[in-house]
C-alpha cells in the first residue's frame, strides 16, 4: 500500500498544530516537513526549533526534507529535534560529504534518504544506494510548492527502482511535487511507494477520501 506524507508547506502557519491533527485524523501516513536555507533554493521556510515543536504535538512519523547547502552541518540536530525520515539532497555537497552526512542520521537512529533534483541524472544515486532507506525524487524543482508534475521523472524513478530491488529492496521511493488525483496513479504505476502532497491535500474537498485514494494499490481505470 502507498503511503501518503501531507507536507505542511501547504499548510497554515499560523495553525501548524491544528494542521497535524487533521493530517492524522484524516488517515495520512506521515508528516512532510520543508525546510529551506534560501540558499541551495530561493526560499527560506522552517528549522530546528519548529521540527522540535511539531514532535511535541504527534506521534505520526516526520519525513524531514532538508534542502540546505551543506547538511552535514545541521542534520545531527534535526535528528535530535525528532525527525524520523530525513532527506538530504545529493546536489548540496561533495560525495565524501553526503555519505557522511547519510552515516551520521543513521546512528542517530533516524532513517537516512537521499533526495535529487529533476536536472540529476539516476544514475548519480548509484553510490548511495545500499545506504539509504528512501530515495527522493524531485517531480518539481525544489523550493516553491504548488508547481506542475515533471512527468519525464517518473522513468527516473522507474530507473532507480530497478536497481534497488537487486541492491536495496527495502528501500523505499518518495516523490514530491504536483501530486494529485492525477498524477498519484501513475507514479504507483512507476514503483513509488511515498508520496508528497501538498496543495492536493490541503486543498481537497475531502482530505479523508484523497488519501485513501493515495493508499489504495493500484487499480485499472481508478478515478477519484
């Protein structure tokens, strides 16, 4: 079954708590945590100390996605702040760098993943993979949300798959960006197992029935 991990980007600020519960009343699988430096992406959102107060307020898993120019400096202190998943982008330092940044969230006891920009190539993961436990592959270009689906990733994804399932099948594959009632189905069709939605979730009529639409495994002609 999919997962759905509803990102708070969409969300009200100013109501981030009242946000979670509903993500949680309404079924979502885990919580979508942004967070922008402004430099690595033109935007600048959340950090530590509001990944530390969200723990506070549930028990659904924190997907973290750091989209920051040199994580190594910063994941230690987000894994310490409660975050369960947490993503670094390959694109944000040297090799050496992002395999030690990777190393370090896993002895911290989180879960480490690897995210990537649209623009890099699959096969720049190949190095990464038995160390991972999620791949994330960017279908928008990170820093803004409510932008439209890339569909040219999805063969990306397809691609890293493949070579997880003989190296790494545990490991799971995340997208994020322009996921909706569309687009969800292809993207199980292409071997996702975790998908972001933000605008599509928050803006749905029905939060509780878009994400068992997301859950659901994949069925011929599905419409929402």
């Amino acid at each position: 079954m999919a997962k759905i991990a509803p990102s708070i980007l969409s969300a009200d600020f100013a109501n981030l708590e009242a946000a979670i519960k509903n993500i949680a009343e309404n079924g979502g699988d885990w919580v979508h945590v942004d967070v922008m430096d402004g430099t690595f992406v033109p935007n600048i959102t959340i950090g530590i100390p509001v990944v530390g107060s969200l723990r506070k307020v549930t028990e659904l898993p924190l997907d973290v996605h750091l989209m920051i120019d040199r994580p190594i400096r910063y994941v230690g202190q987000f894994c310490k702040a409660g975050a369960d998943w947490l993503s670094v982008h390959l694109e944000a330092d040297t090799e050496e760098n992002i395999h030690a940044a990777l190393r370090l969230i896993r002895s911290l006891g989180v879960h480490p993943a690897l995210a990537i920009k649209p623009g890099t190539p699959a096969e720049m993961v190949k190095p990464f993979l038995q160390e991972v436990d999620m791949i994330l592959v960017m279908t928008v270009e990170p820093g803004f949300g409510g932008q439209k689906f890339m569909y040219d990733q999805l063969a990306k994804a397809e691609r890293i798959r493949g070579w997880l399932d003989v190296l790494n099948p545990e490991c799971l594959i995340e997208v994020d960006g322009g996921v909706d009632k569309y687009t969800c189905p292809l993207c199980k069709e292409h071997g996702v197992d975790v998908m972001v939605a933000g605008s599509a979730y928050f803006k749905a009529e029905d939060r509780a029935e878009f994400v068992k639409f997301v859950q659901k495994p994949i069925l011929i002609n599905e419409d929402y």
